[in-house]
C-alpha cells in the first residue's frame, strides 16, 4: 500500500466500549518523518488512538493506514516498522536493563552483535552504563521510563508511538529524550506520534498538535497557529482555554467555608 | 477524639468485605447467623451422629489420648491462626497505606490495635466454625457440663485471640522488614506460600496420624508450645466438669502426662496473652519503621550467563534462544515462584509419604500397588501443583507487559512459545528433585524410578502446557485475589484432573494385568499432553487477537 509521503491517515476512527464512545470519527494525516503530538485530559481518547493505530486494539468503525498498511488486517505489519511506548511501564523486575533490552530485541527478531551494540550505545546515551547489569527492580520510576524509550526505539523503526514519554522523568532526562526525538525526527527521518499532557513539552518538539477532549479532535494546527487563534499566550493557556478548566481561585478556597 | 484504631479496624473490614459491595450488612449477618446455628446446632448434631456411629473406637481413642489429642487438635488451630493471617498479609505489603496514617497523626498502637481488630471478624469466624469440630467430640464423650463447655470455648477462643494478635505484630515486623519495594513483594510472597506449609504438617498428621501423633504430643517437650498450655486447660475443664464419673484414679492418671495443673496452665494462658500483648504494644514504634526506598534497597547486579544458559543460548540460537533464556531468568530469579515450586516439591512428596507409611500401602497385596499408587500420585500432585506456579503467576507481570509484548510482530505468539520452552526446561529439576527423594524415602528400584521420572516429567509438561494455555486465554498477572486468577487456578487444576485421570483406570488395568508399568504410564499420560497442546494453542491464538 502507497503511503504518500503520509505515515498514518485516519479516517471517521471511532472506538466503542460498551456504551462508552472513547473516541468518534477521528480524521487525521501525519506526514513521513514528522513530530504530531496528541494533547488532551485524562479518558479523552489518546491511549485508545494509538492502541488503534499499533495494531493492539480493534477499531469499531472508521479506516486507519499506518505507514501504508491497513490497520484492520496487516497489523503484524504495522507491528514490525513501529515502537511502541506505552504509558506505564511494564518491564521485567527480575531482568536487568541489558537482558531486557535483549529481550525485547529478540521479540523484534533482532540478537547477536548488531543487538548488543545498540543496547550498548544507547544505554550510554541515557546515562544507564553504570547500572545496565542491576536488576530493573531497583530502578527508579525515570530509569524505568528510559529503558523503556530505549526498548521502543532498539529496532529503528519507522514510526514511534510515544504514550506520555516524560511524564515520569526529571528535567535532565526529560530535556535528554527531547532532544534525542528532534534528531531522530531530523537525522532518520523518523516519525513520532507523540501523547502528552506537558504542554510545554509538545510546544518545543511537535510541529502538530491535535486536542482530543472526550474522544473528539476538537482542535488541529502548528502550536503557534493554535496559540494565535484562541488569543492565548502559550499552548498551555491556550490548551486550557480549548478543554475548560480555567483556574478561579475563589471557588477553589470555598471548601473552608 | 475519634477512636482511630476503631476506624483503622472499620476500614479493614470494609476492605475484607469488599467484594460483597452494597449487599455487605445482609451478607455478614448471614454469615454470622448461618456460623451460630453451625457452632450451636449443626455441628454438635454431626459429632454426636459421628460419635454415636464409631462409639467404640472413638472413645477408646478419646479415653486413651485424649490429652496428646487435644494438644494436636489445639496445636492445629494455633498454627492456622497464627499462620494463615501471616501468609495472607504477606501477599500484599502495605507500606503506602502506612504512611498515609502515620502522616495523619495516628499513634503506632493505634495502627496495631486497628489492624488486629480489623482482622478479627474473618478468623474470628474461622474459630467460630472449627471450634465446635473440635471441641464436641470430647465434650460429648465426656459428658461435660454446659458450664465446662462454655469453659472449655472460652480458653479456646482467648488462646485463639492472643495468638492472632502474636500474628499480627510478627506479619508487621515482617512487611516493615521487607518493605514497599518489587524485591519486598516478591520475597514475601515466596514467605506466605513457606509460611503456608507449616499449616500441612499438623493437619495431614491429624488426617492419618491421629494415633501416633497424640503420643507425641503427649511428651514433656511439648510443654513449651502455648497451644498445649491451652489444649491441656481445656483437658482440665472436661475433667472437672465431666459427666461420666471418672474416678480419682483416672483423674491422678490423667495428671501425670499432663504434668502441669490447671492453676498453672491458666497462669501460663494468661501470661501469654498478656506478655504478647505488652511486647505489640512496647514494640508498636519499632514495628511500623518504613524502611528501604528505591534508592536504599538492595541492589542485585547480575553477572555473566552461567555454562547452562550459555548452552541453552547456543543450542536455540537466534531470537527464540535469546527469548527462553531471558525468561528462565525472569521465573528463576522470582523467590515467589521457587517458593511455590518448593511447596509443590512438598506435597507431592508428602502424599505418597503419607499413603505408605500411614498403612494405606499394605491395604493392597500386591507389590505393584505402592510403585504404581506413588507414581500417580507424585505425577498428579506435582502437575496440579506445579501448573498452578508456572501458569497462573508465573505467566505475565502486568497487563502493559502485555502491550509491550503485543506491540512486536507475532509478539505473544513467540512469547508463549518461549515461556513454554523455558517451563518445560524448568521443569526437569523440580521432577528430578520430586522422583529421588521419593524413590529414596521409599526404596524403589531403579526400574520404578526411571519410569515414575519420565512419567513425572511428562506430566508436569503436560500440565505446564495447560496451565500456560489456560492464562493465555485469561491472563491473571499477578493479582492472585483476581476473578481471573481464581477461574484459572480452578480450570487448571480441573482440567490437569480430568486429563489425568480419563485413561487412568485403563492404565492402572494394563499395569496391573499386563505387569508392564511404563505401558500403563504412558496411556495414563496421553490424553495430559494431548489436551496441553491442544489449550496452549488455543490460548497462544487468543493472547496474539488485538483487543475488542
């Protein structure tokens, strides 16, 4: 199937549980080697979307290509050119960081040299080297998170589905994946579809974001463009004032009374 | 003030009852209700109907032993309460929980006294319901006055009380020891299934060694034990309040295996409970120490693959190698999962231990019989035992390893038949270890033991097969108070049954008619293995589906 220089297209996307509509008619295009982050409160539907376009969720309705394979029946495909960051972390306690990061090669079908020197290479570039060979029991939640981000992207593929990927790390850490998704973005032309809440965050790396507030994509644009139409002054005002939940500061003291 | 160990004790039990929700105060008063008429009514009748049937032979066992009874009885409900409550609190540390009372200002007695009485409805129950098992039949034998059996409940259930109270403070010191930690809760829950094993030895020795076993209990050494203190005030009590007119010979019989008098039996009840309940209260803020946190604790570097892993890696080479050896380490180097494989070691030994020495093997005149009986038993003991450790918990961790694992190409798929291999290699050891010792213990031949090893072998593959079928289908995780968790252990070992036993009387017959012991193994096994690969594949399918 022909991509079109476009690695996920939407189309009417929908998600039903039971009575629940987790996410409807969702419409969307990311382009090849692009940053498209997806903005919304907790329960708006993001984990679902990418649940959807990783090939681990059914769709109820609607049509979605990634990278050109149909997600409804090459999703063995999808699976093989995309990494997944799911939102909590689901590592092996009894293994430590090398083994794990073996592990999940081995499942991608990758061993040998060519594994080891990634887990190598990219466990010094998080700043794990010292503590590669302790068991991930006692690791931090961060630690936890950056072998995580190492494991979706050990097998370079095409697309990267990033479900809150800082959310649990210090500003170092934070800065340290930032950096490393704008240069695989530029360098590899890598695309990354990235869920958050930091607003920041996806101010400084997505070049588009979409809110999904109770499963619907309310809003579409460049942050600036976003920015620019509601009159705000950064994307969290803006983000705000898009969802609802504008601070009053007297309502909040009224539980004293 | 409000009384906070009162609401920690409420808080306990609404936690205890949760899973009946709304309909919580119509359930409990059932339960209680239905416990009454059962301590006050149903039971008695049993033991009287029971009593009345093997009259003879009970009161000749009762009149006999009846003192190293008691103690084995007591001793039974001692280990239970004390035990159970220890093991079901190791399952969950709860560390957090803590920390939010303590940082509400709630003293450590406080926490104690509260977590104590929390516990109190559910073991109190459980005493409710043994109580009268195992006090009737001596009260009936013994004619006991109603005074001397609300005595004799009374030394019961104080001896009970203080003993869950010992066990609540030694399940505090334990989970402070351990802490809120991944390491913690696997160490612990490996403790809760040793713990649990303790509670076997007196219930299997009552079950086929009550004879035997009140001698022993009768001996001097017992005396340090607090379930004799009260196992023999209560002896006292039927004495005294008796019925029957013992004489003073009887009575001056019965005081010398008892040796101590009832004045210091009660006295040493007392001081138990009282001196147990000094040491919760004095060491209150000691025990609620949180200790290590994710930068203190114990931090296990692991070193190079050992020559078997190496060897393994070398054999499977590739991916699938690379698979099976990581999750030999992930099962191998969980304590909880060694504990639970040690515990089905246990008991597949103990069964055939059990049957032979208890005189069960002499019933039959045949010397096939005792070969035959301890390979079928160990095979279904260890596969039922065994299917449970590899399957149910020791499948996956949580439901977002899950997505980790489904987010590669074929990930689930591979990943089952990894977990299978690395099971199944597993699974030599734990059957090696099971056939010696009971091939030492018995003295088997060489003959029967390569044939029970292979059919040992075969059966805990097949029940691995199962097992890990059974969860694929439904996976547990580990919450082991789960809905899925109880269907699978119960569909597991349902099925393991009934896999095990559809050829098993034709087995037997082939054994028996033909001579030809590993024929008859082997259409014994058949279906096991059969059946395995037939659930492992389905489940195998079933995990790789996308979710709906």
């Amino acid at each position: 199937m022909a991509s079109d220089g476009v690695d996920i297209r939407t189309q009417g996307l929908s998600k039903t549980f039971g009575t629940i509509e987790a996410l409807k008619n969702l419409n969307i295009e990311v382009k090849k080697g692009s940053t498209f982050g997806f903005l919304g409160p907790n329960g708006a539907g993001k984990t679902t979307t990418v649940r959807i376009l990783s090939g681990l969720l059914k769709p109820s309705a609607g049509q979605a290509s990634v990278c050109g394979y149909d997600v409804n029946k090459q999703r063995d495909e999808i699976k093989a050119i995309t990494g997944l960051l799911p939102e909590a972390p689901g590592l092996y306690s009894k293994l430590s960081a090398v083994e794990f990061l073996e592990f999940i090669g081995a499942l991608n079908d990758i061993s040998g040299e060519v594994l080891k020197n990634r887990i190598d290479s990219l466990l010094g570039i998080l700043g794990l080297e010292g503590r590669q060979n302790d068991l991930l029991e006692s690791y931090s939640s961060g630690m936890k998170q950056k072998v995580l981000v190492a494991s979706t992207i050990l097998h370079e593929p095409q697309l990267v589905f990033l479900d809150e990927p800082t959310s649990r790390l210090d500003p170092a850490a934070s800065a340290l994946v930032k950096e490393m998704i704008l240069a695989m973005a530029k360098e590899t032309e890598t695309t990354f579809f990235i869920c958050t809440h930091m607003t920041d965050f996806a101010e400084d790396v997505c070049e588009i974001i979409g809110i999904l507030n109770e499963g619907i994509l309310t809003t579409l644009g460049t942050p600036k463009d976003i920015i620019k139409n509601v009159e705000a002054s950064d994307l969290e005002e803006a983000y705000l004032k898009i969802v609802g939940g504008e601070v009053d500061r007297e309502s909040l003291l009224s539980w004293r009374q | 003030m409000a009384r906070k160990w009162l609401v920690i004790a409420k808080t306990e039990f609404l936690v205890a009852t949760s899973r009946f929700h709304s309909m919580r105060k119509a359930v409990s008063l059932l339960i209680v209700a239905f416990a009454m008429v059962w301590a006050l009514f149903i039971a008695p009748a049993i033991m009287s109907a029971f009593v009345d049937l093997f009259a003879a032979e009970i009161q000749m066992i009762l009149a006999v032993a009846f003192p190293g009874l008691m103690r084995s009885v007591m001793l039974l409900l001692w280990v239970l309460v004390l035990i159970y409550p220890i093991s079901f609190a190791l399952q969950e540390i709860r560390i957090g929980q803590w920390e939010i009372m303590l940082s509400n200002n709630v003293s450590t007695r406080d926490m104690l006294f509260g977590t104590f009485l929390g516990k109190l409805p559910s073991y109190g129950l459980l005493v409710l319901f043994m109580a009268p098992v195992l006090i009737s039949p001596f009260a009936i034998v013994y004619q006991v006055s109603l005074v001397g059996q609300a005595l004799m409940y009374g030394v019961l259930y104080i001896t009970a009380l203080s003993t869950l109270w010992f066990s609540n403070v030694i399940s505090t010191a334990i989970q402070a020891k351990l802490g809120e930690s991944s390491r913690g809760n696997d160490i612990a829950k490996a403790l809760s299934m040793v713990v649990a094993a303790i509670v076997i030895i007196p219930m299997y020795g009552i079950m086929y060694f009550a004879g035997p076993l009140a001698e022993i209990m009768g001996l001097d050494v017992f005396l340090v034990l607090p379930s004799t203190w009260g196992a023999d005030l209560i002896t006292w009590t039927a004495i005294y309040f008796n019925g029957i007119g013992l004489s003073q010979s009887t009575i001056l019989a019965f005081e010398s295996i008892l040796l101590f008098g009832p004045a210091l039996d009660f006295l040493l009840v007392a001081a138990f409970s009282i001196v147990m309940l000094g040491i919760g209260f004095a060491a209150s803020d000691r025990l609620f120490t949180i200790q290590a946190g994710a930068r203190t604790e114990v931090v296990t570097t692991v070193g190079r693959d050992n020559l078997f892993l190496r060897g393994i890696r070398s054999i499977l080479s590739g991916s699938f190698g690379v698979l099976v050896v990581s999750l030999l380490k992930d099962f191998g180097r969980k304590a909880q999962n060694l504990s639970r494989l040690g515990y089905g070691i246990f008991l597949s030994i103990l069964l055939p231990l059990i049957m032979n020495f208890s005189g069960l093997g002499a019933t039959v005149d045949d010397p096939l019989f005792v070969p035959m009986m301890t390979t079928l038993m160990t095979g279904m003991m260890l596969s039922m035992l065994g299917g449970i450790a590899f399957g149910g918990i020791g499948f996956l961790d949580s439901k977002d390893q899950l997505w980790i694992l489904k987010g590669s190409p074929n990930g689930a798929s591979k990943f089952v038949r990894a977990r299978v291999a690395s099971h199944i290699l597993f699974a030599l050891p734990i059957a090696l270890i099971s056939t010696t010792s009971v091939t030492v213990i018995l003295g088997l031949d060489v003959v029967v033991f390569l044939a029970m090893l292979v059919y040992v072998y075969a059966a805990l593959c097949g029940a691995i097969l199962i097992a890990t079928g059974i969860t694929a289908n439904n996976p547990a995780y580990e919450d082991i108070k789960s809905s899925a968790f109880m269907i699978n252990t119960g569909l597991t070992i349902v099925i393991i049954m009934l896999s095990s036993m559809f050829t098993m009387i034709w087995g037997i017959l082939i054994m028996i008619s033909e001579r030809n012991i590993p024929l008859g193994l082997l259409v014994n096994i058949v279906p096991l293995l059969l059946v395995g690969s037939i659930v492992v594949f389905i489940g195998s399918k079933r995990l790789s589906m996308p979710d709906n």
